[in-house]
C-alpha cells in the first residue's frame, strides 16, 4: 500500500525572507552600511539596532584587530 504523506511547507511572509538575508549577510561579514542599503533602511542605527543580536562576538573581533595593529601583527586582508 503506498500512502502520499504531504508535507506541508511552513508559510513564510516576504519580511521574514528579508530578516534572514540580514542575518545571512552579517553572519558572513558583510559589511553593515552595505547590509543597510539592501535593505532601504535610511539610517544605520536602524540596521545596527535590529541585527546586532546576531554579531555578538563584534566587540572581541574589533580588540583582536586593534591589538594586532599595535603589537606590529600583520592583518590580512
């Protein structure tokens, strides 16, 4: 016997869509300003103030490159 099991895809509205592009984009490093105008968000502090969540590391990531500048280390870029 064979049985049609459907499944069902969880519907998903467009701005979801959008905030998991945002996510996305930080996650990868994407710089935030570029981030803020894929997104039309008119000022930074709107881009910053919504994803910030998900770059939680950021201010650890700024000391190591901030202290590799100043012991000489140098940066890849």
């Amino acid at each position: 016997m064979i049985t049609n099991k459907i499944k069902r895809i969880p519907r998903i509205r467009f701005h979801d869509l959008r905030h998991t592009h945002a996510t996305l984009l930080l996650k990868a490093g994407i710089h935030h300003k570029i981030v803020q105008e894929r997104l039309g968000h008119s000022f930074i502090n709107v881009t910053l103030d919504t994803y910030s969540h998900v770059l939680p590391n950021l201010q650890e990531a700024v000391l190591n490159i901030i202290g590799d500048s100043i012991l000489g280390n140098q940066i890849e870029d």
